[in-house]
C-alpha cells in the first residue's frame, strides 16, 4: 500500500463531548479525538505511523507528511425582537 502524500485527516470540534474528532480516508483504521488541536496533533504522530504499518504501508522507514484540516460547527441563535 503507497499511502498519498501528504496525507488528509479532517477534525472537527465535538461540542457535546468537548473533544476535536479527527478521521481520515487515507488512514485505514484512524479515529481518534483530544481536548485540543495541539493535543490531537501529538496524537496523529504516533498513530498515523503505526497504522500505515499495520495496513502495509510501503515506505516504513520515510517520515510521514500530513495536514488536518479543521472544522467547527457552531449555531447562531436567533432572538425575538
């Protein structure tokens, strides 16, 4: 498996749970969340590694680029006037 480069994980902030949720299609198997986008970052270096390996990712030794992209989701409320 030749994973693209570099890789896309999307992660958008969970407001009922209070946590950024990141995923990403060329990633098999990547779900993750964390309290901050610095924590979630940290997280990803770690997991993407090693579930490119254990999906039989080609190049073990190269250090893998990626780039999370972020949304919020947020509500405007509308007030009677």
């Amino acid at each position: 498996m030749k994973a693209p480069i570099p890789l896309v994980v999307s992660a958008f902030w969970d407001g009922e749970a209070q946590v950024w949720v990141a995923t990403s299609d060329d990633v098999p198997g990547l779900a993750t969340e964390a309290d901050s986008v610095e924590a979630l970052v940290a997280k990803l270096k770690v997991m993407i590694p090693d579930l490119l390996d254990a999906n039989g990712y080609e190049n073990a030794d190269e250090d893998v680029p990626f780039t999370v992209k972020t949304e919020v989701r947020a509500v405007a409320p509308r007030h009677a006037a």
